[in-house]
C-alpha cells in the first residue's frame, strides 16, 4: 500500500470514521488545523500554513469553489499536513501549477508532493473497501449512474470518482 493510501487509512481508524461521506472538517478540528474559508483568486483551491514548529496549522479554502471541491481540497491540504513536514506555505491551484515558498526551484520534488496529497485525498474521501462494497451493490445501475450514486454518497465530485474508480482499476479509462 503506497505511503499516501496508508496515512489516510491510519487517520480514518484513528477517528473511528467507518462510512462515507467523511467529514473533512472534523478530521481538520481534530488535527488541531484551522479551516478558513476564503475569497480566493479563482485559479487558488487552497493553501496550508502552519507555523515552524509544525504545531498549529490553517487550511485556507477558496469559498466560491463547489462544496465538493472544497472537501477535496481540504483533504487533499491535510495530506500535505501529515507527509509533506517543515514546509511552511503550500499553495494550490486548480491546474494542478504548485508554489511551494521554499523550495520553488525543486519542481520534481513538488510535483510528487502534489501527486502524493492527491493519492491522499482520493484515498481519505473514497476509501478502496468502501468504494469496492458500494459499487457491488449498484450492479443494476448503468455505469453513469453509478458514479452519480457513488459521487453522492462519499459526496465528491463525480469527476473525482470516476478518477478513483478507474486508478482502482473498477471501470476501465475512456
Ligand atoms: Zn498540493
């Protein structure tokens, strides 16, 4: 199980979080991070902030963007919490672009940071088992209806689920 999958699987346990949609806010509030919701230059999903020492934190979220993309984001920011140490600004944009105030120069590093977050994300909002058991229950449904169902219930994007399902090898890529 890849670093990213393992975290979020750790966090989801430790909170006693057992079904979906996960409640990103809470695991914020109980990382002891800030959720701030902001009007962001519409490019910006997000950014994380935290203080040297690593011990307090804001996630700052663009509030004009969908809920579900917010969700995202704030998962995909706490990812960069728990793997991504002693980087004391991230800052997201939508085209996936990333400055990190440190460390601008490492761009390979950065991408695989984004990857890594994003592997998080998807992993902490739609958990392999649980995608897998849901999906066997939607057998009747046309594989379109199917991602709206599940887009529902782990309440993300359904372009983010059919991203999921297909890296989970449960629907083939277009
Ligand atoms: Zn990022």
């Amino acid at each position: 199980m890849k670093k990213a999958e393992a975290e979020s699987a750790r966090l989801l346990h430790q909170y006693g979080i057992e079904a979906p949609p996960v409640d990103v806010h809470r695991l914020a509030r109980a990382l002891g991070i800030d959720v701030q919701l902001e009007r962001l230059d519409r490019s910006v999903s997000g950014m994380l902030v935290r203080s040297p020492s690593d011990d307090a934190a804001v996630i700052v979220v663009n509030g004009q963007h969908a809920d579900v993309r917010q969700r995202f984001t704030i998962a995909h920011e706490l990812g960069h919490f728990l793997l991504h140490r002693g980087r004391p600004v991230i800052v997201d944009h939508l085209t996936r672009a990333h400055v990190n105030m440190r460390d601008e120069t490492s761009s390979l590093a950065t991408s695989t940071e984004e990857i890594a977050a994003n592997q998080f994300a998807a992993s902490l909002l739609m958990p392999t088992d649980w995608v897998t058991s849901a999906i066997n229950s939607l057998d009747h449904l046309s594989s379109s209806r199917q991602v709206a169902a599940l887009a529902s219930t782990f309440d993300v994007s359904e372009q983010a689920m059919e991203y999921r399902l297909i890296n989970l090898g449960l629907r083939a890529a277009p």
